[in-house]
C-alpha cells in the first residue's frame, strides 16, 4: 500500500531491487489528488503497475493512458473499496508483489 495511501506525494518507498525480474504493483486509495498525479507518482518510484481502490464497490473503467500528450507507461487498474481491502490483506499476509 502507497504511504500515504492515496499516493499524492511522490515520498513512498520505491519497490526494493531484486536480483531477478519482478514487476511491482502499487495499490493506492482514490482521493486526495488527481488520478494523474497518483499514476506519475507510481511511475516515478518504479512501479510498474498501479492499482487504485476506489471509495465505492463499483469500478469503473477509465481512459488514463496519457495525461496532456504524454502516455504513461505503466499498468492502471480500478478496483472497488472491498475488493482493495481484501487484495491488501491478501498482499500483507504472505510474500507478495504487490506493495
């Protein structure tokens, strides 16, 4: 889970550095800032994918593949609020790559 969870500052910890290939994932609340700010963030840091738990149960599915003409290059998922807490229970309880 970002820190800050909702992954508006770009202060959370990168995904660690692994002798083999790995692709992490950053789950990250809705809220906070815009959906671009959270994705650039992730970018930033390394993640290869985001994934976004949203307040409600109802996902919606979103074009956020490029932000003023700049394509992102990252994976972005939508996932509604009791799906996110399972999926993070699901991450912490076991060796995961989702962050």
């Amino acid at each position: 889970m970002a820190e800050p969870p909702d992954a508006c500052e770009p202060n959370f910890l990168p995904p660690p550095k692994l002798s083999e290939p790995t692709s992490w994932v950053l789950l990250a609340t809705e809220g906070g800032c815009n959906l671009y700010t959270k994705i650039f963030n992730a970018q930033e840091a390394g993640y290869q994918s985001i994934i976004v738990m949203l307040d409600t149960e109802q996902a919606q599915v979103r074009n956020v593949n490029r932000k003023n003409n700049v394509a992102f290059k990252i994976n972005v998922s939508f996932i509604g609020y009791i799906d996110g807490i399972k999926l993070k229970k699901f991450a912490y309880s076991q060796s995961s790559d989702i962050r």
